[in-house]
C-alpha cells in the first residue's frame, strides 16, 4: 500500500487525518496506524475509503495495488 499517497489523498480531501476520521466514523488511530504502515485495510475498509475520498480508478490502484503480481500476472485488456 502506498501510504505516503493515502495519507496525501486524505490531507488533499478533508485537511487533517482527524477530519477524515470524523468523516469516516473511524478513530484516529486506525488511521493513524494504517498511514503509517501498520495496519493494511481489509477490501471494506479500501472501498469505504475510495468512496469517501472519491478515488479514481487509477487513484485507487496507485494507492491500494501499488506493485505488480507475486506471481507474474498481468491484467487483461
């Protein structure tokens, strides 16, 4: 996940992380961990956040799916 972009996004839409809380009905440190890298969301939590922040679909692979299949899939055109 790219947190840097997340945490960019956030700040970007709603000013502060607390603001976003407020907004997502989240507490801060759920947000406070997952900026930092130490928590992942789940693919609720990712869609609850793409909607709120209202992400592109480019947007939300840059942050969610930043690097390319373990295995070596690639997607189909």
């Amino acid at each position: 996940m790219n947190t840097k972009r997340l945490k960019g996004e956030i700040i970007a839409k709603f000013g502060t992380q607390t603001k976003f809380c407020e907004a997502i009905g989240w507490h801060r440190n759920k947000v406070s961990k997952m900026v930092c890298n130490k928590y992942i969301p789940d693919v609720d939590e990712a869609e609850k956040i793409a909607e709120i922040l209202n992400l592109s679909e480019a947007l939300y692979i840059a942050i969610f799916l930043p690097r390319s299949s373990p295995n070596g899939d690639v997607l189909a055109s």
